[in-house]
C-alpha cells in the first residue's frame, strides 16, 4: 500500500482530496482479493462478498476509498447505487473462467454505458494470471473488443491479486488518470 501511497502524494493536486475508486466484476473474480492485497492483509482466507466491503486510507491528505461490490448475479442491480462521484472503476475478470467471458463482457458493457459512469476511468484487471489456463490480456482486450471503448481512458493489466503481481502497475496508472481528471 505504500506505494499506492507515494503514488498519490506526488500526484496531489488539492488538498485533503478523496479518491472514490469502485471495484467490480463477477462473482469469484477477485475483487477482495485484490482489495485486501492494496491494503497490505492477509488473502490466504477470502469469504464470498455478500454486500460490499470499503477500505479506507487517510494519508498525506489523501483520503482513498476502494468499495468492492459484490459480483453475485442477485446483487449486480444494485451495483447502481454506488455510481455516483466514482473516479476510477476498477473491473476484475478472472482470467482462468473462459466460460464467463461473454457474460463479464456483457456485465462490463452495460457498466459502460450507465451516465453517473461516463467518462470515468476504467482499469481492467485481468486477474488469475498466475493460473496456467489463464487467458493474456491481450487475448481478453480482443474477446472483449475493448479497443473500440472511446469514451474514457482505459487500460488493461494482467495480474495476480494472490501475489500481488501486476497490481501496483495498475495502480499506478488508475492514480495517473485520477490526477489528470481531478484538475
């Protein structure tokens, strides 16, 4: 997390500045995972998100809060009602579940077109990629047809939320974007 950290303090632009950054995606993507991972604590034990969790860090100013939303088909809807004032969106796919690309797809989509999200950054994660059946990112951005996204900035990156790999570079580029739409 000290990165995210030190990212965000050379990138302050006003101060005492909250940073809304929404994580969503399918059920067993791993959102909290990866949420945990930011936040420095232990992933070796990860329950189903039943609602949402949020963390909270207040630091240099900065007060940056990352809510992951459930990914179950029955609490999608109410993915909605956390739209607004978001900064980043933060999509995770599970780069090993083949069979769910067409429905991430679809659920990412929609997500595209909601107005409280139009223009806001979007990082994808194409997490699990320390699985050997996971697909490279490059091979997600063609199934998904993501260079057709024109609306907003986007960037895809391969990661393991398990090790970490992949995740700061996201980060990285999810705060850079922040920045440039905070001015």
């Amino acid at each position: 997390m000290m990165g995210l950290l030190s990212i965000l303090r050379k990138l302050k632009s006003a101060p005492d500045q909250e940073v809304r950054i929404l994580l969503l995606g399918l059920d067993n993507a791993g959102k909290t995972t990866l949420l945990k991972q930011l936040a420095s604590e232990d992933v070796s034990h990860i329950t189903p998100t039943q609602g949402f969790n949020i963390k909270s860090v207040q630091s240099q100013g900065f007060k940056l809060n990352v809510w992951d939303i459930g990914g179950q088909r029955k609490i999608r809807p109410y993915w909605r009602n956390y739209f607004e004032n978001t900064d980043v969106l933060i999509y995770v796919i599970d780069s090993a579940d083949r069979k769910r690309f067409e429905e991430t797809g679809q659920e990412m989509a929609e997500l595209l077109e909601e107005e409280k999200l139009a223009g806001v950054p979007l990082l994808i994660f194409a997490n699990k990629q320390d699985l050997l059946t996971a697909a490279p990112a490059s091979e997600i951005t063609e199934g998904l047809n993501l260079h057709v996204i024109r609306d907003r900035a986007w960037q895809i990156q391969a990661c393991s939320a398990v090790t970490g790999e992949g995740v700061q570079d996201g980060m990285t580029w999810a705060c850079r974007n922040i920045a440039t739409r905070k001015k």
